[in-house]
C-alpha cells in the first residue's frame, strides 16, 4: 500500500470519527435529560390523608367493625405491593422480608429461617390484628428499629381488606375480634 492511499484511509477513519462525535453533540444539545434534584427513585407510601375539616376530627371507625365489611380479595390486590419483599405461599421462601402465610398469630420476629432486626426479636408478643394493623400504618413507629422499608398504608379500610386476606392465608385462620 503507498503512502497516498495510507493518507487516505487514516483521513477516511478520522472523518468518520469526527462526524460521530459532532453528530452526538448535536443529538445532546436537541435532548438533554433533566437530572433530578434528589437522585434515586420515590417508594409508594400510600395515600395522603385529607386535610381536616375546621371543628372536631370524626372518630375513627374501629377496627372489628373494619374488618367485619373487609373484602379479602381488595386485600390481596392491596397486598402485591408487599409481593416485592414477602411471599404469601404455604412454606414460601422468604424473601427480603419473611414469608407472611400464618403470619397472624405468629410470635413477632419468630418466623424460622428468617434473620430480624433486634428491634423485632426483642418486640414481643404475638401478630394480633390491632398490633399488625399499627405495624402496616406506620412500621418505623410501631417498632422502632425495624428493618422495613415500607413506608406504610394511611388507610384503614385498605389495611383491614390486607389483615383479612393474611387472615385467610392459614391452615386455620384466627377468629375476627368483636
């Protein structure tokens, strides 16, 4: 190969590099994505609450009357945001959070084969309704410590349809309280 058509070639592979490059800085000046403020991605942390009325707040429903009109069906749907850390399924592995079958009953932080936060093997006690509905409200504040990223279900009737669906997840699912 003579020197004229090395020239050539090399003019030819620099060219061609060139145009790429330009093309590519004209393609980020036309779209240029917009770099969030905070980096990272927003986890569902339920619904706001409306704000209150001016006067007195209306009592609470409570919980037995809640779940006496619980759907078990709304509950599983409700429940596939926590199908990302748990599995529902009669000897289920446990995933980054523990298998939830039989969960109501069930010796806080004793599901075996799982490794708890201290805070949840040092709670106590046994998953009733009442002490599951708090810990799905708001899991930081039910039991400080505890290693759930969840930030919680603000509403009632939604946390009562997914206490009715685990309920029902059991070879012999606890009583509803009166």
């Amino acid at each position: 190969m003579n020197s004229y058509n090395l020239i050539k070639a090399s003019g030819i592979v620099l060219g061609t590099l060139a145009g790429t490059m330009l093309i590519g800085m004209f393609a980020n000046v036309l779209v240029s994505a917009d770099t969030p403020a905070k980096p990272g991605y927003a986890l569902p942390a339920g619904e706001a609450a409306p704000a209150a009325a001016k006067g007195a707040a209306p009592a609470a429903e409570p919980l037995p009357a809640l779940l006496a009109k619980a759907d078990a069906k709304k509950g599983e749907s409700a429940a596939k945001v926590c199908a990302a850390c748990h599995t529902f399924d009669k000897g289920g592995a446990n995933k980054v959070g523990p298998n939830l079958y039989g969960v109501i009953g069930r010796k806080v932080g004793g599901h075996e084969g799982f490794a708890y936060s201290d805070a949840m093997k040092g709670h106590g006690g046994n998953w009733a309704f009442d002490t599951l509905d708090a810990y799905i409200a708001d899991p930081k504040k039910a039991i400080p410590g505890n290693k759930m990223a969840y930030a919680g279900e603000k509403d009632p009737g939604k946390r009562a349809d997914i206490l009715v669906y685990l309920r029902s997840l059991a070879d012999a699912p606890v009583d509803l309280p009166k």
